[in-house]
C-alpha cells in the first residue's frame, strides 16, 4: 500500500497515521523526523535543514526531494509506505510523480482528513493540559471533575500557547496556503480521496480502510 495521507493541524492525521502504518505494515513517513535525526546524527544535511526549520521556513524542495529519494530506497519502503507531511507544494508533488515513476511504482491513495477551520478550532482550543502531568482535557469533551483541576493529581490545568485560537488560526491558514494547491494537483489527477475528519478518530479510521479496500 502506497499512501499520502494530508489534512489540518488538528484534524488526527497523526494518529490515523499510525493505524494505518500498524495496519498495512508499511513505514510511517514524515520528513520532518528524517531532518530531525539527521540533524542527531550531525549530518550537514541535517544541520542545513533544521536551520531552515527553526526560522519556520521551508527547506527548500531539492533537499527535502533528495531526502525522500534516499528514504525511498530503504529496504522497508519497497512494498509500501505512508508519507505525512509530503508533499507539501506543486514543485515537491511532481518531484515525487517522478520518483514515483522512476521506481515503477504507483501511488493507491492520497488520503485527505478534511474538517472545517470551526471545528477544529474548537477542538483544539478547548484542550487544558495538567502542568504537572501532562494529562489532556478538554472544556467540552473530556471535562475534569472539578474545572481547572487535573483528576489524577490535582495540578492546574492550563492552556498550551499552541492550542491558543489565534495561534491555531494562523496554523489553519499556513497549511491552506500551502497544500490547497497539492490538493488541487492530485484533484486534477483524479487521486485524491477525501474523509470526513469532524467526526471520531474510530470513524475516520474505519472509513479509511474501508475506501482502500474498495479501491484496491
Ligand atoms: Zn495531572
């Protein structure tokens, strides 16, 4: 199974992520964590990548094209992998068709969670985390039983700054303006799969492999 799974800040693409590497029994894909350990590893690559990243840049396309190849190449990926997080523009989109070919390999799906900015700002920013623990809550879902008190210790639940509203606006426009043009692209080329992600992560799941079986 070949996959690109794609959606929002929010919307459980990292967790379906891994139901799905789990399920199929492929690599979970994601460039982010290549860069970050080459840059464990000290690499310059590395190095060059997490500059870009820590200014919350793009690394440019013809290094994070390379990575993927050098990724693809690995012994695990040849029946089958799930990217996350790539492709991220056009440019990178066709680099991978390339590949793609080159490998004489065919993508089954590209997978897009998808859920309206509403939702997903609520979700998200109604989530209270214990200072102490790390225990997540939330306003609505998952209330504590005494508000503002986390249930297994009694530390105070706060609100992350990365869960703050405006913070994850700014993040829901980023990703649009990013990827609504990866998403077009592969709309163009008629492979694109699109899930209802307001819904629970047990129901996105199950419609997931639902549509893979179907296709494949
Ligand atoms: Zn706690």
């Amino acid at each position: 199974m070949r996959i690109i799974l794609m959606g929002p800040p929010g919307v459980g693409k990292g967790t379906e992520a891994v139901l799905l590497a789990e399920h199929y029994h492929i690599p979970h894909i994601s460039t982010g964590n290549i860069f970050r350990e080459l840059y464990k590893d000290n690499t310059d690559v590395g190095k060059i990548a997490m500059g870009y990243i820590d200014r919350g840049e793009l690394v440019p396309n013809h290094i994070t094209n390379e990575i993927v190849r050098h990724r693809l190449m690995e012994d695990d990926a040849k029946d089958g992998f799930l990217f996350d997080g790539y492709p991220r523009n056009i440019e990178q989109a066709k680099a991978f068709d390339h590949l793609l070919k080159e490998m004489g390999w065919k993508l089954n799906a590209v997978i897009n969670i998808a859920a309206p900015d509403e939702v997903i700002i609520e979700r998200i920013a109604g989530r209270r985390v214990c200072e102490t623990c790390g225990a997540v809550y939330h306003i609505h879902n998952k209330k504590p039983k005494r508000e503002g008190i986390c249930d297994l210790d009694g530390g105070k639940l706060v609100q992350r700054a990365d869960d703050m509203e405006e913070t994850v606006q700014r993040r829901l426009r980023i990703y649009c303006d990013q990827t609504a043009p990866v998403i077009g692209y592969y709309k163009s080329k008629g492979s694109i799969v699109e899930i209802d992600g307001t819904k629970s992560i047990q129901y996105t799941d199950s419609t997931i492999k639902k549509v893979l079986g179907e296709m494949n």
